[in-house]
C-alpha cells in the first residue's frame, strides 16, 4: 500500500537539501544550506524562482530557518554577481529569473518580524532593483527578461537548444537572435512559450512588470519598516509610475493585461495566466480583477489552470496548452483570493490538489507539470518530466492550508 502523500512529502523534503560552500565544477558554492527542486536525478541546483514557491511550503511546515537559508544565498549572489543566478551554475551567468526575491523576503519577515536580517536584505534588493533597472529596460519605461552577452560556442549551443525545443521548421531568426531568445526565455521561467515565442526579449510581459511592481512596493514596506520614510515614498513612486504604464501598454479593451510587443507596438492576442499577475502582485484595481475573474473559463477545466488558452502559434511549447503548472495555478487563485474572489480561488485550489492527489495514487510521485485538460502527467515535454518537490509540494501545501482555515 502506497504511503500518504503527506508522508511522501515528509520523507523527500529532506533529500533536497544540499550544502556546498565551495565551487565544484559548474556549480557554484553558497554559503548556506539551499534546497534543490528534485531529490535526485535533474534540477540539482538551486533555482531563482522555484524556490519562492517552495520556500512557501517550507514556511508552512515550520522550516523558516531554511527559507530564509535560501533567501540569504540568493543575497550572497547579488553581491557576489549584481543579480539572482537562474540557479547556482556558471552556465546560468548570463540571466536571471522572475524577481521574486522581494517576495520572499516578505514572507519572511512576516514570521519572523527579524528587523536586523531586513536591514542586511534591504540592501541587496536595492541592488537587485538597479539589475533590473539598467539591464533590462526599455524604451517604453517598462522592463524585459533577456540576457547578458554570449561567447560563440554558448550563442551558438543556446540556438541550437531553442530550435530544438519549438522545432527545427519555425522561424527563430539568426544564430544571435536564436541564442538571445533562448536566454531571455529561461530567464523568463517559462521556457519555452507560444506567448513570446522565440523573440522574448522583444516583449514587456505583463508577469514581470507586475514583480517589479510587487518589488517596489515591499521595498516601500520595508524601507517604512527600517524608519526610512523618504526612501518609502520614493519607492511608492516607482511602483506608481510602473502601473500607470502597465495600463497605458498592457492593458487591453477587455481590461485584461496582456504582453507587449515594444517593437511592433502591439499586445499579444494569446491569453495566459501571466495576465493574473497583476491581481497576485496587487497592482490591478477591483475593476480589472473582475476583468481576469470573468476570463477565467478560457482557462479553467475540471483540473485546474491552463497555462495559455488554446492557439495556433507554430511549434512545440511545454508552457502552453494542455499544461498547467504549480506556480501558474498559485498565481491565478492567489490572485483571486486577494481579490475577494474566494469561491473561484478555492474551487481552482481544490480541483488542482486533486490532481496532484489522483496522480500521487497513480504513479507514486509529485511531477513538474500535468496535463490540465486530462487530469494526468502525459504533458507536452520538452525534456523527459522529473518527479519534483519544489514548487509542486510549495503550492499543495499552500492550497492545502487554505482548505483548512
């Protein structure tokens, strides 16, 4: 008889726990304990965004010394490099990934109410604001993923990898654009997507814009904690100015906020449930949550959410229609919740823990993704799925803990 899922969670949480202070190989040493999204086999670094969902789950199993481990080592590489490494491996020296940092920061401190580790925080998320700032702007006001510079053998291996991910007969431009658009894709997270396709760098997406809101908002909760008034208005300020341009290039005739295309001037038409960040981040008003709430059956099932709604743009994308990720479905009922939607927030949280129930009893394990529109793991791949921790348990655990208040 297989044990319970929650049994299952207490004996692998612990498998993911790596230390590793010093450099071996491509991996890079960090200072503290760190966790890994799988207990063996892929993904044996720690990742910039994963870790923000785990580090969920983690705080609601008690384990915020861990959490904050992570975050402190996400610290160490904002000084050590000017940002947030995709995970801890010299290959992912050229991006970073979505800015949750701030976020975890928050969650946090909350527990904690530790005012002497925000001030050694404080500073590295100023540091990481400025990364974003002057490396990935644009002419628009709004930011972008992409990436830093690439040698010829790495340009040339990243066009490869994306080519090989969409399919070798869609256009992906030259060897430069190809490499770039690959980079700029997994510093997105959603490696590879139809929303971008291969020319993410082109974009200012509706999930980042809504982060870096996200960010300058708790940098004005905690510089307001830290008794630097000033500091906290200005902050308030920025994140002001980013909304007010989010609904001036995002926003569309629905209400709904949508990517934009900064060089063909144009939002896209694929509808995803990176247009519930803005609700989960608290920039969006009542008006437009209710915008996204009545959106919700282009990708709702009887599963949980699709990443994109259903669309013909050419190639293979494992962020895309029929899957559903862990993190996309935090995002889109959080969002909801925060909005006073809580029926629609608990029917997604319930149908998605289901899932993950019903494919635990299945195969034994908790996956990186499913098929959302079947109910099982036979999603679209673009490397052979991994059992997988992180995220999957973050989000059950949160879900969990909601069904039961």
């Amino acid at each position: 008889m297989r044990c319970s899922i929650e049994e299952y969670i207490e004996t692998n949480l612990p498998k993911c726990i790596r230390e590793n202070k010093e450099d071996k190989g491509t991996l890079i040493g960090l200072p503290y304990p760190y966790i890994v999204p799988c207990a063996s086999g892929a993904f044996q670094e720690m990742y910039y965004w994963d870790t923000y969902f785990t580090n969920k789950g983690l705080i609601l199993c008690g384990n915020v010394e861990q959490a904050r481990n992570n975050i402190d080592n996400m610290c160490y590489m904002i000084e050590k490099y000017g940002f947030v490494l995709n995970g801890n491996r010299t290959t992912y020296l050229h991006n970073s990934q979505p800015p949750f940092l701030s976020m975890m920061a928050r969650d946090v401190y909350e527990v904690t109410g530790d005012k002497e580790w925000l001030k050694k925080v404080y500073p590295a998320l100023e540091k990481e604001h400025a990364f974003w700032s002057e490396k990935r702007g644009s002419e628009i006001g709004l930011n972008r993923y992409d990436c830093m510079p690439l040698q010829e053998e790495e340009r040339r291996n990243a066009a490869v990898c994306l080519r090989e991910r969409i399919g070798e007969d869609v256009e992906c431009g030259d060897e430069e654009a190809a490499a770039r658009g690959m980079i700029s894709a997994g510093e997105s997270g959603w490696d590879v997507n139809p929303r971008m396709s291969s020319r993410t760098y082109e974009y200012a997406p509706a999930d980042l814009n809504s982060l870096l809101y996200a960010m300058e908002d708790n940098l004005s909760f905690f510089a307001a904690e830290l008794e630097k008034q000033k500091e906290s208005e200005d902050w308030k300020s920025l994140g002001d100015d980013r909304a007010a341009l989010c609904r001036k290039y995002l926003k569309n005739a629905e209400g709904l906020f949508m990517d934009y295309h900064i060089t063909d001037k144009k939002q896209t038409s694929i509808f995803s449930a990176a247009s519930f960040y803005p609700l989960y981040c608290g920039m969006a008003t009542q008006e437009e949550a209710e915008a996204a709430k009545n959106a919700l059956p282009r990708l709702e099932t009887a599963y949980g959410i699709l990443t994109c709604e259903k669309n013909d743009t050419p190639g293979n994308y494992q962020w895309d229609y029929p899957n559903g990720w862990a993190p996309m479905q935090l995002m889109v009922a959080g969002g909801l919740l925060r909005y006073g939607y809580r029926e629609d927030a608990l029917r997604i949280a319930g149908k998605f823990t289901e899932t993950l129930e019903r494919c635990y009893e299945q195969t034994g394990h908790l996956w990186e993704k499913y098929n959302i529109l079947e109910g099982n793991i036979e999603a679209v791949n673009e490397y052979e799925m991994p059992a997988m921790m992180g995220w999957t348990f973050g989000v059950y655990r949160c879900f969990k803990s909601w069904q039961d208040r």
